[in-house]
C-alpha cells in the first residue's frame, strides 16, 4: 500500500484508502502530512516542557494548530506547500530544543523520535511516513483511540485558528492540543485513552465558545435573515470555506469596484451577521454543498476563493481550474495561493478582484431564497413562543440534523429523511449537512421554521446551547429528557470534535451516518454504544419509527 488513511467518511471500502484518497488527495501528499504530524508532535513535545517553566514562545501555538488544519480532509492538495511546512517545522523543533537547553530545561538522555528525526529530502520525507504513519500503532483499538483524538484535535486546530484571526486567544486550549498530541506518543492505557477522549470534547466546547465570542464580537449576534439564491448581473467572486475573517477583509476591498461577492457552502452564514449586511454587494449564496462544486463553479463564470477546507480537486477537463485561489490552510496545486496577512494589516485581494473584472457574471442555476441566523441569541429571542409551542404541543419533538455533506448516494436518506418527519416536528441544524433539506418546503408551526439553521459547523455550539438553555426552562434534570432527537451526519474531523463536544455535555443516543467511523475498532465502538447509546442509521422507515417511538415514551 502506497498510504493508508481512514480520517474521513468516504474511506475506501469503509476501511481505509490505500492507493490515492476518495478525496483527491495522492499518496505522497497523504505521506507528508503524516509526516508534518509528527513533526508538530515533536514541536508540541519540546513546547510542553517550556510551558511548564513559563517560557513557551506563542508563535508556536498558531504553527501548530496552522500545520493541523492543513492536513484536515480536502483542506490542502498542495504538495510543495507540505514539503516547505515540514522544512519550517523541524527549524521550529530545533530551535525549542535550543531554547530547552539555553533555559535549563532537563532533557532526557534519549529523546523521542518525534523530538530528534531530522531530513532534508521529500523522499527522506515521504519513506518517515512509512515509520510514523496511523498503522505504526500496531495495537488495533489503542490506534483507534489515538486517532480518535489527533481527529478531535484537528477539528479544535480549525476552530482555533478562525478565533485567533479575530484576535481571541485561549492558552488552555492550545497547552491541551499540543499535550494530546504528545500523549498519542505515549504508552497510555486504553482507559487514559478514552478519558482524554472525553477530555478532547471539554476543550471541544470551550473552543467553538471561543469562536462563537470572537464572531458575535466581530460582526454582531446572527440574526434570521433570508439570503438570495439567484443571480445578478455583475461580475462576482464566490467565496468558500469558513473563515469571516477573510471573508470580511474581500468585501472591504471589493466595495465599490463593480464586483459582486457570493457565498458558497459553508460560508452561507455570513449573511446572517449584522455587520456583514452594510455591504450592498454581497449579493446572496451560490450553489450547494461542496461537493457540487465541480459542476456549479463552471457555471459561476467568475474566480473562487477558499478560504480553508472543502476544496475538490478539478478534473482535468475542467474550465475554472485557471479561477481557483486559495488562501490560509487551504492550498491546491495550480491555484494562486494568496499570502497570510501581515500583522495589522488586511490580506491582499487585488489579484482576484482584477480577475472577477474581467469575468462574466455567474450564470443563474436557481431562484429564490432560504431563511437562516438561529444561533442561540436568535433563539431566545424567539423562546417564549417556542416554549409555548412545546407547551401546547404544536412541537413535539426536535430533530438536530447538524454535521456535513457529502457526496455518496447514500446521504439521499437525509432528504428523505427530512421529508417524512411529522408536520409538528423541527430541525436544528448547522454545518453543510443542512443542504439536504433547507431549500425543501417545510414550512414553520405558528411562524417558527421547521429548519432552524444555526450556521456553520462550529455553530453546532448553538445548538448545543439551545438544548442548554431548553433544559433550564423546563426544570429538568438531565439534557437526555428534553424532546430532542440527534440523526447526525459526518464527513470530515470538525464533526469529529462537535460528537465529542456533544459527549462530554452529556448527549446520549446520538445516530451517526451514513456510516460510523472506520477509525473505530469494535471494542471502542462497544464503549461508544455502552456508555453514550452512539448508534448508525439503518432505513428511514425504520429510524423514524425508532425515533418517533421513542418519543412516544419519553412523554
């Protein structure tokens, strides 16, 4: 086998790819990136014994977690990018070394692998990954542990990095990232394993926290909002990923240029910030979830911007090919990567908006609009009357159908799925998963959507918090009393950290699908099942059964 990688949902055969991944990724591109890993292992090996004195740079914090979202699912195809991360990396490893030693840290007299491997070559590169790589770990459910976690961790790196672009900054959160990662170099014990685990999900919740503060601080509460679907007639930029950072600093400087801006996928929420709606030309969201994108981006006509994970690599045949930009941890090989921005001063888009200048307008692909902005403030703004309609009974149970897209057939249960519910039932969701089901025709019970859209993956918070506060309101004893149901889809390692998140709140009986992890052995399974009732999809006849029966007993 040339690579072996099981960290997302569409793993070959359900168990791992072998040859070049589903995602586009290549086996020497899936290499690097095991090797970087290790590498940031031994960055966060050295930084953990300067935490312990106080003298630990933070300039490495953000290089980790920088160099963790780089590896995330279809995040960054970019094999020279990873080559010079891996370079930097083991500069930044040696230089703590010396720091170690010029502070009087006592090292042990035979470092870790992680602490001294030292290359120069991208063969030297790629053949550590063979030494290093997720099957290294011989012992079948302390691998699936491990993995449990690095997975959480990068989804924790992801929420991490879009705070600290807004300026908020959580020393707890990036000193437990970097001892987890030192710690699945460690001869741990399976119950160590899974009580990191649960720990993983702790600093799960205080990220997307994290990151809910610096996005309400940054551009106001989200507000319910209904975002175009259709077209004008101006030339556009479509901007991806999740990142409102970026996506803030395109619509200063494409303001006033005759260029439109669109959103694309995840980036949908971006309508529903107060701050964002000053800009006249955002003009609506284009298009799907991502993995549409290799349809939908030929008829865009104008340049695509990325600005994190969620990138497919373009077919040859392709006609954007020539349109795609990246930026941050995203990267394709190709595409013109635009720089990180320079402390107190913006990212320079020029190049993309002279590009979409000279573009056609996008082409229209569908009409109308979609209603969204229920993250928790909306929420409790509403409260009273969603609490009078749970009284009543005009709502008798929520749904959460929160997670990510994807594109195999079998995520068709979804749509159905949602269909079929009950006319007094609603939806909590956030994440791309919500594609399935937001453009359907559900209508609302007394003036309340029967999909509420909190926003982005990381707004799985919201949720979260809802569920929280529905808790409180109703005097009840344990969050599993509520009348809420959980039928979550997966994809990537950002819903990884939201399930764990979710387990460390307490939330049991949460189904995953369209299929569980292939990184989970059948004994850490078991303990799943046993200790927080995780369970997969099966039909949607049968699920809604199960589910609805379950709510007739919960009354």
């Amino acid at each position: 086998m040339s690579m072996f990688c099981f960290q997302c949902q569409e793993a070959a055969k359900g168990t791992g790819c072998t040859i070049a991944g589903v995602c586009g990724k290549t086996s020497d591109v899936a290499n690097l990136q095991d090797t970087l890993l290790f590498v940031l292992k031994g960055i966060s090996w050295y930084n953990e014994k300067l935490r312990a004195i106080d003298a630990n740079p933070s300039k490495v914090d953000k290089f980790v977690f920088d160099g963790l979202f780089a590896t995330i699912t279809n995040a960054n195809f970019d094999k020279k990018a990873f080559e010079r991360r891996i370079i930097k990396a083991l500069q930044v490893r040696n230089e703590l070394y010396i720091l170690c030693k010029n502070t009087g840290v006592i090292l042990p007299d035979n470092l870790p692998d992680c602490a001294k491997w030292t290359a120069s070559s991208t063969e030297a590169f790629e053949k550590k990954a063979e030494e290093v790589g997720i099957l290294s770990t011989e012992n079948e459910d302390i691998r699936s542990l491990r993995e449990l976690i690095i997975y959480g961790v990068k989804g924790l790196a992801a929420y991490a990095e879009h705070a600290w672009n807004l300026g908020n900054k959580k020393d707890e959160i990036f000193a437990f990232m970097q001892r987890a990662l030192v710690a699945t170099t460690e001869d741990l014990s399976v119950d160590q394993l899974v009580a990191l685990t649960l720990e993983t999900g702790k600093y799960g919740v205080d990220v997307m926290a994290l990151l809910d503060a610096a996005n309400t601080s940054a551009y106001g509460n989200p507000e319910m909002t209904k975002v175009n679907i259709g077209v004008r007639n101006n030339p556009a930029i479509l901007i991806s990923g999740h990142d409102l950072k970026d996506m803030e600093e395109l619509l200063k400087q494409t303001e006033g240029t005759g260029v439109d801006v669109y959103t694309h996928s995840e980036m949908l929420p971006a309508h529903y910030y107060p701050a964002f709606k000053k800009y006249k030309h955002l003009a609506g969201n284009y298009g799907n979830a991502w993995w549409k994108q290799n349809t939908e981006f030929e008829s865009f006509n104008g340049p695509i911007l990325f600005t994190t994970n969620c990138i497919v690599p373009p077919k040859s045949t392709a006609t954007y090919k020539d349109r795609i930009y990246t930026t941050g941890a995203s990267g394709l090989e190709g595409a013109i990567h635009i720089p990180d921005r320079k402390e107190g001063e913006m990212k320079d888009f020029s190049a993309i908006i002279e590009h979409a200048k000279k573009c056609a307008a996008p082409q229209e692909i569908e009409s109308g609009e979609i209603i969204g902005g229920f993250a928790h403030a909306q929420v409790f703004a509403l409260a009273d009357k969603i609490v009078d309609a749970v009284k009543t009974g005009a709502i008798k149970k929520f749904f959460v159908m929160a997670g990510c897209d994807g594109r195999m057939k079998s995520r068709d249960y979804y749509t159905q799925f949602a269909e079929q519910l009950p006319q007094d039932t609603v939806i909590l969701t956030a994440g791309c998963a919500k594609y399935r089901y937001n453009k359907l025709p559900l209508g609302d019970i007394g003036g309340i959507p029967r999909v509420i859209d909190a926003g982005q993956c990381n707004d799985s918070y919201s949720l979260a918090v809802i569920a929280l506060k529905l808790k409180e309101v109703f005097e009840l004893n344990d969050i599993n009393e509520l009348p809420i149901a959980y039928n979550i889809a997966w994809y990537e390692q950002k819903a990884v950290i939201v399930l764990l998140a979710l387990l460390y709140l307490g939330v049991k009986n949460i189904h995953l699908g369209p299929t569980l992890p292939a990184f989970l052995s059948p004994n850490v399974a078991n303990v799943l099942v046993e200790n927080f009732g995780i369970g997969g999809i099966t039909s949607v006849d049968q699920d809604m059964e199960m589910f609805l029966e379950l709510s007739e007993t919960d009354k």
